[in-house]
C-alpha cells in the first residue's frame, strides 16, 4: 500500500521515528511523497534514498549526536564560545549534520533534489528573517536559486538548524543576509502540505508525531524568564500545527508519547536510543491495529 508520509521534529527524541518507521514496513506501507521538519527529515531524506528501517536502525545506534556539536574554537575557551554565539548566532556550526547526511545520501547515490522523483521530498524551515515558512525545494526559486540542484543535505541541516544551538544559514550570501533555521520553529508536524481540506487526496496521508496526543491541551506555569522564554518557543512550535491537526486528521496520525523526555539530550546513551526505537515500534504497532483508511 502506498501513502503520503509527514515525519515532525523532536531532536534527539527522533530516534522514535525509526522504530515507527520499521512497523511501517512491516505492514507493507510504501511511502510516495514524504515530507519532515528537523528530526523527520532526516529520516524522510533517508527513506527517499532507499534506506530501510533496519538500515536506519545500525546508522543511529552508532550515531553519537554529539560529535554533531562542532565548535569553531575548543570548549576550554568557555567566554570565547559565547562571543561567538553573539557573532555567529549560534554555538555550532552544523557542518558536521549536514556532511553526516550528505556521505549517508551519496552511499545510495542521491546528492541533490534531481537526483529523486519530483515532489516526492519536502522539508520544512523557518525563514526568521522575512518571518515566513520554507518549504523545501519548492520555495527556492524565491531566492533565485535552482531547486534541483540544491543539495538535500543543506536543506535537512537547515530544518535541523536548532536556534541558539547551531548557526543559522545564510541562503542569500548578499550584504543584507536571509537567515534560515529549523523548521520547528514554525511547523513541527507540516501534515498540512499534503492532507489540505477541499482537495481531494491520492492516497492517505499518514503522520507520525512526536509528542502526546493532548499536547495542544497542556498548560504551562510560566513565572520566571527562562520558563518565559520556554513558553515562546513551544508556542511558535507548536500552535500553527495544532490548529491544523483536528480531531478529522488524527485518526491518520500515529502519536509517539515522548513529551517527558528531552530533544536535546545529545549524550544519549545507547540504552536510550533503543527505549526510544522501541517506543516508536510499540505506538505504531498500536495505531495499526486500527487504523482504517
């Protein structure tokens, strides 16, 4: 069976994706167009290279997310790194997630957006400075660059691209820059690019998101400034994808508990990744059960 595939963002929680992912397969699902912020898509830009679930699988569990972490001077120059955070906007570069993807797609012999099915990837990133939602590759032309011959590697380390965290990228290159960071920031779980009300689908749509399935219901006590800050950005996470997501688009929705745990625990142990993998096969297999379509 065919569908249309929406993996959300998480950080290191999307090693959950995986676990649903390999479930997927096991039920015969096919995925036609896939699209992902941040976490899912890494794993939608793998699966369009033709990466299984088990392959998936041996990648992340040697994967350490922390040698993503790279820093342009050594971390015993504590003041120097925060200079840098003034000037650079951000702690890491991001060259190393954006290399990691770029060996793991060129192994399967994908580099670019020609290189695969026209429109069968899309990934989301958030443009902070004309405030806007990228969607990528379609919305390149914006900015007068070739879609086709972007590299997907650049576009997931842009969705990826954690504020404060990593540098943002500058797609623009000109005096008056275009910062682009991760897509979360705007839409974490962009099932909207396929599942849109008054147009008819060609196959069903089926999402995987990385949180409770009340989340858009939790409140939160906000009484100092980092919990202010915390706030702020949860709401610009998350509130654009609520509205969207009603009770209609659930039932197409397989939803990973993991709002308890940390996405950026980049020290994850391997115990961790394995509970994570887990919980995602575990969910999903309860989805399947009964979904009907």
């Amino acid at each position: 069976m065919k569908v249309d595939g929406v993996f959300s963002g998480g950080g290191v929680k999307g090693y959950a994706l995986i676990g649903a992912y390999q479930q997927l397969e096991k039920k015969g699902i096919m995925f036609s167009r896939l699209a992902g912020t941040s976490a899912g898509s890494i794993i939608a830009s793998l699966s369009i290279a033709g990466y299984t679930g088990s392959e998936m699988e041996d990648l992340f569990l040697d994967l350490k997310p922390n040698d993503f972490l790279d820093e342009r001077i050594p971390a015993n120059i504590p003041f120097m790194k925060w200079l840098l955070l003034y000037w650079k906007l951000g702690l890491y570069k991001g060259d190393a997630l954006e290399k990691w993807i770029e060996e793991k797609l060129i192994a399967k012999g994908i580099r670019t957006f020609s290189d695969i099915p026209a429109m069968s990837l899309r990934i989301i990133a958030s443009d902070i400075t004309n405030s806007r939602i990228v969607i990528l590759p379609d919305d390149l032309s914006k900015y007068h660059i070739d879609e086709r011959h972007f590299p997907i590697s650049k576009a997931v380390r842009m969705s990826c691209g954690i504020p404060y965290i990593f540098e943002p990228v500058n797609i623009t290159k000109k005096k008056s820059p275009t910062y682009i960071v991760d897509g979360g920031v705007l839409s974490n779980f962009p099932m909207w690019l396929f599942d849109q009300e008054n147009v008819k689908k060609l196959r069903p749509v089926l999402g995987i998101k990385l949180s409770g399935d009340n989340e858009m219901v939790l409140k939160r006590n906000v009484n100092n400034p980092i919990a202010l800050f915390t706030a702020l950005f949860d709401t610009m996470r998350v509130a654009h994808d609520n509205r969207y997501v009603s009770r209609k688009h659930e039932k197409n929705i397989i939803f990973v508990p993991t709002k308890d745990m940390s996405g950026f625990d980049f020290d994850v142990s391997l115990e961790r990744k394995q509970e994570l993998i887990q919980l995602g096969s575990t969910s999903a297999e309860r989805f399947l059960k009964k979904w009907t379509y």
